[in-house]
C-alpha cells in the first residue's frame, strides 16, 4: 500500500494504515520544508514519522509528546525571532537532518536514517529531493509558505499559490515504483493544493499514479465544507474552487477510482458518482487510533470490492 500524505490529516491516515499492514510506502509533501535558524526543517515529513513512531503530541498532531522549549526561550532571549515554535527534541530532529544534508546525503537517505533511527517500520520517501517551495499570492504580496501559514497564521486571503522549482525536480527514488508496483494507492485527506498537490505536481508522479494499476482511494479534507484542520477550505474559495467534497473530487478526477467522503457529505454522492467515480460514505474523522486502523481498513476492502 503506498499512502500520498502531508500534515496531520494524512500522517494519521498513514498511521491507520501502518496498523493495517506491515507493508506501506508513505509518499509526503516536502513544498513546506524550510529552513530556521540554520536548521534545515521538513515539517511535513516530520509529522508523518513522528506519528508513524508513536511520539506525535496527541493535543496538535504535530510536534512531539512531552516537548519542552529550552532553547527556543534562550534564542528570545538573544534576540531571535521565534515565530516558528521548535521544541528542543524536534531540533534534535533538525540538527541531524542540516548536517547529514551537509555531508552531501539526499533528502530520502536522511528521511530513511531518521525513520529507522525512530523505530519506524513503514517506507517513508519525500516526494523529491530536489529544491522545491510553495509560494502563495495574497494581498500583501506572494509569501513562503512557512511566512503564510505559521507567522501570518494562514490569515491572509489567497490569490494564488506557485511552487518553485517544480520544472526541475524529479521523483525521489523509490517514488514512482511505490506507485505503479502498488495494490493500493490512498490519496490521504490533506490539504489538496499545498499537501497532495506539490507532490502530484513533481514531474512523472501525477502521470505515474494516473496509469497505475493500483486501486486508487481518496478521502476527502472537507467535512460538511469545512477543513478538519488548516486553510484547505479558505484557500479551495480563493482559487476560484467549489468548498465542498465535491469540489476537491474534481481536481483528483483523472487520478482516482474511488472517493470517500464523510456521512455529513452522503447528498453529494449522486453529483460525484456522475463524475466517474466510486464513492464511499462513511465516518471520516480520526480522532482516535481505532478511528485510523478502521478507516484505512475500510478503504482497503473497498478498493478490493
């Protein structure tokens, strides 16, 4: 099974299907990655291996369990700007990440050391290794998205949103193999245009995953028209979007079989079925670990069925 994620939505959903199956491949989203304070910072597919290895801080489904901020504190204090909250063992994390960089190793060999190093089991692979930044247009003028969505807390309205280096970069190794050996692809319930999209976006992927063999199951981020977590739907309206569930099926239409969506969002089955896919109703949210295990189960009987 190969899950498509970004953020706290899809590592809870690969976390579901880590529980599963022992044999998963998580693709995630590295437009978000930046770096602080020196440090090189993969948000994305941090949240994703700190979920996978059981040490996520249950309250905001990012960061780690039990974090402290000793560091960060003594930065304020030397004058540093500390919008960017970096607990002290997530810049453990960061500190290994920017030196291993350093010493000439890729993205996707550092993502596997960590994960390993963590007690992960499942393959986790950034969808590329190459440079690549979500820029998004707002009123004030085209923001990195770390400045957009942390700093500025995602309060701005969006014009549009660019990625950067997109035209130049390739599918990390092991990417698109994930994808076409696969009996499963998940298209995880993550923010479709900076989570899913940049890594559909990576030359050779979206195509790699439109010609698949593999089942391909997506769950949708809106619920009711509302994102569970993020900026999913401000952003769907400011892109000229429908808010809806339906409205996110249409911009994965040629890349899917089968679409979930949430028992609150059942009426629109009809007007997604016309779309050419399979839908599937049921209780979406993950509020809890049985809630992962249960949905990722119930996509995989019916990419079967």
């Amino acid at each position: 099974m190969t899950v498509l994620a970004g953020g706290v939505g899809g590592a809870k959903l690969a976390h579901g299907a880590s529980r599963v199956t022992d044999r998963v491949t998580v693709v995630v989203n590295t437009a978000d990655d930046a770096r602080i304070h020196g440090l090189w910072v993969s948000p994305d597919l941090d949240t994703v291996m700190y979920t996978l290895a059981g040490i996520a801080n249950p309250t905001t489904g990012w960061g780690i369990a039990g974090e402290t901020y000793t560091t960060l504190e003594a930065l304020r204090r030397l004058g540093a700007d500390t919008w960017f909250m970096l607990g002290d063992q997530d810049l453990a994390t960061h500190l290994a990440r920017t030196a291993r960089l350093a010493d000439g190793a890729s993205l996707s060999q550092v993502t596997a050391e960590l994960a390993t190093a963590l007690g992960v089991t499942a393959r986790l692979l950034p969808a590329t290794d190459d440079p690549l930044a979500t820029m998004v247009d707002t009123p004030a003028g085209r923001l990195d998205f770390q400045d957009y969505f942390v700093r500025r807390k995602h309060q701005d309205d969006v014009l549009g949103v660019h990625l950067d280096g997109v035209d130049d970069a390739r599918p990390a190794p092991g990417v698109l193999p994930a994808l076409t050996g696969a009996d499963v692809v998940l298209l995880a319930p993550s923010n479709p245009i900076v989570s899913v999209g940049p890594v559909l976006a990576v030359p050779g992927v979206r195509e790699a995953l439109r010609t698949s063999p593999a089942r391909r199951v997506g769950v949708s981020p809106l619920i009711g028209g509302r994102a569970v977590k993020g900026p999913a739907a401000q952003m769907l309206a400011g892109l000229g979007h429908e808010v809806s569930a339906l409205g996110v099926a249409r911009l994965y239409v040629d890349v899917l079989d089968v679409w979930c969506i949430d028992t609150v969002d059942a009426h629109l089955a009809p007007a997604i079925t016309d779309l050419g896919l399979t839908v599937h109703v049921t209780d979406t949210m993950m509020r809890t670990d049985h809630d992962r295990e249960r949905l990722a189960t119930e996509l995989v009987d019916v990419a079967g069925r």
